[in-house]
C-alpha cells in the first residue's frame, strides 16, 4: 500500500518542481528596466489631497516611487537610481551631459534592457530631445512625469511610472528612439511638447500626431519617427564637460534688440530668434542679428508659433544673410541641436542639414 503512496508524492513533487521551474522562467523573461529619477511632480507632494497646485516637486525618492506601483514587478525587473532631485526648471546643461552619459553607460550593459527617466514636465522635452540626440544605443529610452503629485486625488504619476516601464520593456519599442509616456499615449522626442499649464492631457503632438497608445498592458504603435534619432546620430557627448552657450530671444510687436545685445555680450555661441509668424524678424532686431552674424555668432529662426515649417529663405534671405531655418523644431529644441551642432562645426550650411536631418 505504501508504494502507490510513495508514486504520488514523487509525480506531486515532479509537478511542484515543474511549476516552480516555470515560474522562475518567467522571471527570467522579464526585461531587466532601470529607472532613472530626476524629481519633478511626479516626486511631488502636497499640503492635502485636493493640492493639484502650489505642492512640492521633487520630494519622494525612486525607492518610493517604485514601492508604490508594485505592479511593476508584473512587467520588467525594475531597479532604482536617483541621479538628480531637483524641478525641471532647474535643469541645466550639466545635468542633460551628466544624464545622458548615465544613460549610455547603462545601456552598454547586457543586464539592461530599457531605461525610464521620471522629471517634471516643464522642460521634459528638451531633456528627450537632448537624449534623442545622444544616446547611442537603439535600446528603449522612456521619459515620464505626472502632471499632478502623488498626494493628489487622481495622482497620474502612478499609472504613467507603469505605462512608461510597460513601454520600455516592450521589444515594440525598440529603435524607436527616446519616447514619451503620458496620459497612456507615446509620443516621439522631437516633436512632443507640453501644452497646457496643468491639466493631465498637456502632452500633445501637435499636426504631426503622437506615435500611439498604451492600453491593456500593451503598446500600440501606429507610425514612426521619420528623422534619425540616437544611435543613428552624430554627436557624441562622451568627452564633453560643457556646451556651448545658445541662447533665445522672443519675438513680439514692438520688438527691441536690447536682450539680443546682452546675450551676445555676454558669450552667446548662437542665438534662437523665436520670431513672430513664420520666423519673421521686426526691422531693428534683424539689424542687430545680422550684426551679431558678422560677429561669429549662429542664428537660427524659429517661431513662436509652435506648429509648421520655418522656410527658409522664407521671412528673411537666409542664404544672403547666412542664417540658419529651424524646420519644425520649436525655439527650446531647436536650441538644443544648434548646441550640439556648435561642438562639430560653425559652417552653416552643415548645420542647415543637421536641422533637416534631426
């Protein structure tokens, strides 16, 4: 009688040991993501739960964000790294060379396979922009961010934190070049920009459209970036300390060179002019651009406008005046590229194609 006993607990052990066995299989299957956390609103708390305004950023570390959603473990190995605490209203510069040499690092490792980046949304576009045109690997690379804290009824930073992990781990997204992940759409670096002060929908590509959906823990992907984007790049930040100094200036009705002149007075490499319109230049700031030209610094015209094609040759001769047209980036992005295009040449007509090729 014993032996029957004795078989069934051997084939229930065979079938334990099956199950476990598929299980840690599972695990291993997982995609190994790191987040990267900088601050921002999605690291925010406020005095009670109706503060949807007036809280403060960058309060809770990346340990607690990740111990608040821990649905995580569901959809990718998740590890941890604080690289700043700061609002993106701080970020600088040194902050995007430091980030994005992090970002390489650890995407040159076997062990990872997916980064998220969470920041605040004031500047969160230009920090993708810069990383779109930085990181070299076609590995995914997802910023998110919240556009109510954590403590706020109907905090969206937790749902956008998994979204944003979802899409990382997600071999749908890589190649893609550096994504955003809000309000469960996905959007592409170079076009995304915020749009609203403070509602959860501000993210938008205007014209061009995002690039899709996240929904039922799974993206959906309905078109592509058209210009090249990380690996695919040519700049390399990797013995780079600093950038150089681009500066913007605003275009308005009654518009005077006085700011212009100060930025060029005080170092500016290049100079943004997000002029009115179609990158339309008022008469006395073009004199003072045209002198700031001969004097070696870079302009590019771009517009306040936010959507559509700067022409060149359109609102100014750009070809006469040497100037460059921003294309479709607006004045925070295209600022972003003159940098990087200012560490490989000063020759305009190289940077031109830089702005059709980025």
């Amino acid at each position: 009688m014993s032996y029957p006993t004795t078989a069934r607990w051997c084939k229930a052990l065979m079938a334990c040991a099956m199950l476990l066995s598929s299980y840690a299989g599972a695990a291993d299957k997982l995609a190994h993501v790191t987040i990267l956390a900088t601050g921002g609103t999605i690291a925010g708390s406020g005095a009670n739960s109706t503060t949807t305004v007036g809280y403060t950023a960058a309060t809770v570390g990346v340990d607690r964000l990740i111990a608040a959603v821990p649905e995580l473990a569901k959809v990718a190995d998740v590890k941890g790294e604080q690289v700043f605490q700061i609002a993106s209203e701080n970020m600088s510069n040194d902050h995007w060379l430091k980030l994005a040499k992090r970002v390489n690092a650890l995407l040159a490792q076997p062990d990872v396979d997916g980064i998220v980046i969470t920041h605040g949304t004031d500047t969160l576009e230009e920090t993708a922009y810069f990383l779109d045109l930085t990181v070299k690997s076609k590995k995914p690379v997802v910023l998110v961010g919240a556009m109510r804290p954590g403590t706020a009824l109907s905090a969206d930073g937790p749902i956008n934190l998994y979204n944003a992990v979802l899409l990382a781990a997600s071999p749908d997204a890589v190649g893609k070049g550096v994504l955003v992940a809000l309000n469960d759409q996905i959007h592409a670096a170079r076009e995304v920009t915020k749009t609203n002060t403070s509602t959860p929908d501000s993210f938008k590509t205007p014209e061009l459209g995002m690039l899709g959906y996240i929904q039922g823990n799974k993206p959906y992907f309905y078109r592509l970036p058209a210009r090249k984007t990380t690996a695919d790049t040519e700049f390399d930040i990797s013995k780079l300390d600093t950038l150089p100094q681009v500066d913007i200036i605003y275009g308005y009705a009654n518009a005077n060179p006085v700011a212009l002149n100060a930025l060029v007075s005080a170092g500016a490499k290049g100079i943004i002019n997000a002029g009115v319109g179609d990158g339309s230049l008022a008469a006395p700031v073009k004199e003072a651009l045209i002198q700031a030209r001969k004097q070696g610094v870079l302009i590019v015209r771009s517009s306040r406008v936010g959507q559509g094609i700067v022409a060149r040759n359109g609102e100014a001769n750009d070809d006469e005046l040497d100037f460059v047209a921003s294309d479709t980036l607006n004045p925070q992005k295209a600022r972003i590229l003159l940098m990087l295009a200012l560490t490989k040449t000063s020759d305009t007509k190289q940077i031109q194609r830089m702005f059709g090729t980025y």
